[in-house]
C-alpha cells in the first residue's frame, strides 16, 4: 500500500493537470481583432485628455462652416499591440469635409494602451470615437457692407470628441462669445487696423487667411495660429489683428464664463 499510494497520487495529479489544461481557453491568433475585450483600450493620459485633444486641434473646415453641417462623426479603427491606430474609417458619413477631418483628427491623437484579453494577453480592438461638430446657436453672423464682403464668425470645436460613446463631453454655451461692442466693431477695428502687406500687394493677392484663436474667461485671446494660409506676409498679418485685437465678451455656461474657441476669416481686398 505505501508503494502504491505515491504512484495512485501521481496518476491523479496527472490527470488533474490535464484536465485542467484542456479547460484552459485556445490561444487567440495574433491578428485576431476584439470587439469586446476584459480590459479594453483607453487613451494614454486618460479619455478627459485626449477629448481635449481632439478638441483643440480640430479645424472645422470652413466650407462646412458655410453650408452651416455640423454632427457627430462615428470614427471607428484598431488600436494594435503597439498602441498605435490603424484602419480608420467613418461609420456614418456626415460630409466629405467632416468625414475628412474627423479622420485626419484620430491618426493625428496620441497613443492608446492596448487592451486584454484571455490570461492578461495584448490583444487588438477595434473602438469607435464620435467626433462631434457643432456650431453654438447664434452665434454664426454675416456683416454686409455694400460692395464689401465680410467675413463669418464662426466657434470651432464647441463640442469635444470623448472616447467614451455614452458621455457627451462637453455642452454648447448657453451664451456664445461675441466681441465687446459687437460684430460691427470688431470688423470695424480689423478694416481699420490692418496694414496690407507690400508683397502681396504687388503680387495682387487677395482673399481670407483663416485664424483659429481661444477667447479665454477673462476675454483675452489666445492659442492664435493660422489654420489656412495665402502667403507673401497675409498670414501674418493676420496673426497680428488678432493677438492685437480688443477683448471679447466671454462664452457663458450656467451663469459661468468658459473658454471657447473661435475661427475667424481675417479678409483682405485689394
């Protein structure tokens, strides 16, 4: 019996293994791609950071702008191993510049922590992003002046892009930011101020260098850069009104100023 009882328990714990490593589930493929995962992929930094990322670089394409088209753009890709995007793709076409955008704004964010899955494994996923654009209510505004054309003032990025479908993220205004004095003013202050450039007037160049700025709470502006441009000095004459521009009214939400960001046609006619 005692030579037996070692060789019985051997013969059971074999089994026992075995059985236990039959249980255990297949190894995935390595390009196997998960929908559903036991830690699924987050941005690195966190879903809040790259939200604002995505809101404070997207450029709402001006001729959208002008057809008035705003929406949300459900962008879906893979987040790889490596962290990296790949595959992206627009679920739900809004409009070929939006679509665009939304596109250009996910391959452009940061990095993701991959997800796990099956034994704490690194697994591919894929994710879907709504990237929303939105214009706030009134506050788009044609000036006509006869025989001159005025440009619109337009928010861009009122609504940040959350990685988290069920969060909207951020809310319009309840008041939109406006200059102090009003529209008229402040294109009344650019015309006035604004010093066309000798180069492009000997090259005879004219038209709108777009400027995308953030009207902080204080009503300062600020982040100004030029998001489309002509040359030969405009663009950065145009970056000059602007940093030099008067302050502005402050967007306001529940009684509170926020900070809004704001893309601006600065219009130069020779």
């Amino acid at each position: 019996m005692k030579i037996l009882l070692p060789l019985l328990l051997s013969c059971a714990l074999g089994f026992g293994a075995q059985a236990q490593k039959l249980k255990m589930p297949p190894k995935p493929a390595s390009g196997t791609v998960y929908d559903s995962v036991a830690q699924p992929a987050v941005p690195i930094g966190g879903t809040e950071r790259y939200a604002q990322f995505l809101a404070d670089h997207q450029k709402y394409p001006a001729s959208a702008m002008q057809k008035g088209i705003q929406g949300t753009v459900k962008v879906s890709f893979i987040v790889e191993k490596t962290g990296t995007v790949n595959e992206v793709k627009v679920e739900n076409p809004l409009s070929p510049e939006l679509d665009a955008e939304a596109i250009r704004l996910i391959k452009s964010a940061p990095k993701w922590t991959p997800a796990r899955h099956h034994r704490n494994e690194v697994v591919r996923q894929r994710v879907v992003v709504p990237v929303s654009f939105v214009m706030s209510p009134g506050s788009t505004v044609t000036v006509g002046t006869p025989g001159k054309e005025r440009p619109i003032l337009t928010p861009a990025a009122d609504i940040a892009a959350s990685a988290n479908p069920n969060v909207r993220p951020v809310v319009a205004p309840d008041r939109p930011t406006q200059p102090v004095g009003g529209t008229q003013a402040f294109f009344d202050w650019i015309e006035k101020n604004q010093k066309y450039p000798l180069l492009a007037k000997q090259r005879k160049i004219q038209g709108k260098v777009m400027v995308e700025f953030m009207v902080q709470p204080d009503g300062s502006l600020t982040d100004v850069r030029v998001a489309r441009r002509l040359g030969s000095g405009l663009d950065e004459e145009a970056l000059r009104l602007i940093k030099a521009a008067p302050k502005w009214e402050p967007a306001i939400f529940q009684g509170k100023p926020i900070k809004q960001k704001m893309l601006l046609p600065v219009l130069f006619q020779l």
